[in-house]
C-alpha cells in the first residue's frame, strides 16, 4: 500500500512513517465500468484517489444533460473539498471503466491533516493547482472555440503523460466532446482538420502529436 501511496501527487514527500498511517486509514473499493462511485448531494464522508481505471465527475441538468467537468486516471485525487468542509459533494463520480478506488474516511483524514503538516502543505497545493486547471476550463468553454479547446486538451494529456508526443484518449470520443462542451461529429471535423493540417495524426484513441508547436498556437488562436 505505501508503494502505492508514493505515486499519488498529494502524498509525496511524506515520510514511510507518515504513508504507513494513511496507509492503514485507507481501503480499497472496487468499481465496474458505469457504477456510481457517489451522487451529487451525498455527504461528503471520505475521500478517494484513483488507483487503478478512470472516473468522471459530472452534474446533470434538470433535463438530464450531462456536463463532464473532470475526468481522473490512476495518482489522481477527488472530492476533497466537500470532505474538508463536513458538506455534501456538489457533483456526482461515476467508473468508466473498471476501477480501484483508494477511500480515505473524513474523520481520519482531518486526523491525519492536522498531525501531518506536510500532507496540510501538499493539500493545498493540490487545491490550488486543481483551482488554476478549473479557471482555465471556464475560459476555454466561454472564450475558445472549439478547435482551441481540443488542442488545449491534447497538450494537457501529453504533459500528464510525461511530456510524450504519442498519448492515449482515456476516454471516448463521445466523452471527450461533453468535456469540451461541443458534439462528437464537430470533434471528428476538428481531428480530421488537425490531422489536415500535419498537426497530428490519429490511430484510433492514439494520437501522435507531430507539431507541438502548431498545435500550442491552434490552443491560444483557435484557427487551423
């Protein structure tokens, strides 16, 4: 489990002493692809880090349209703030694909915050961080179109997936449109457009970046 716990951003840093205590206030949950992992509105009673697959966090309209507002693979962490807060979680996480969740219960990670000033500290870098990549979402569904917000996106998970020019969609394409707010046929034009452009090329969820630096002036111009 400490193996483990090395590889999430928020726990590093932290000594063996200290991971061998989060280590053993954690559990394992086991999720199928489409179960829910909690409902918006549910309290927020612990929180959880991905181990293992890819999750979404997503809220519904009164219509029942879904507006993905994250999607999470493995080192990455969710639904602190409610936790921190004693609240009810404002969104709603669902697997989608078969996952492993590390939970982390309230009362024991306030316990472990407020005894371990190091976790304190990376929490709220965490937060922060977390803070910039959702104003920079906001901008880019209010400001961009669309080819700058697919672009954007593109380059973030090349840096999520160390810096390589050949990454893998963790989600499908239909996914990948909610996220950026647009549709997948607009999505497929934009690719195919891209792809025109000698900006990329695509082998089904693979894509290889061929010009980075076009492709970082398409995320701010917009224009192919």
């Amino acid at each position: 489990m400490i193996q483990k716990l090395k590889t999430i951003p928020l726990f590093s840093g932290l000594s063996d002493d200290h991971l061998s205590k989060i280590a053993t206030a954690a559990s394992t949950l086991n999720f199928d692809k489409g179960e829910m992992i909690f409902h918006e509105g549910d309290k927020g009673n612990g929180f959880y880090m991905v181990e293992q697959g890819t999750v979404k966090v997503f809220k519904l309209s009164f219509e029942g349209k879904e507006q993905i507002l994250h999607i999470y693979g493995p080192g990455h962490t969710f639904g602190e703030v409610p936790v921190f807060e004693g609240k009810n979680f404002p969104a709603s996480s669902m697997a989608i694909e078969k996952s492993s969740i590390l939970f982390l219960p309230r009362e024991k990670f306030v316990s472990l915050i407020t005894s371990t000033p190091g976790l304190g500290m990376n929490l709220l870098a965490d937060l922060s961080r977390r803070l910039r990549e959702f104003t920079v979402q906001i901008e880019n569904l209010s400001l961009k179109e669309v080819p700058a917000r697919l672009s954007a996106y593109i380059l973030t998970l090349s840096k999520e997936q160390k810096n390589t020019k050949k990454i893998t969609l963790p989600i499908s394409k239909a996914q990948l449109s909610n996220l950026i707010g647009t549709t997948p046929e607009t999505v497929s034009r934009v690719l195919k457009k891209m792809m025109d452009s000698s900006l990329i090329e695509v082998q089904t969820k693979t894509i290889v970046i061929k010009d980075m630096e076009g492709l970082q002036d398409l995320s701010e111009s917009g224009i192919i």
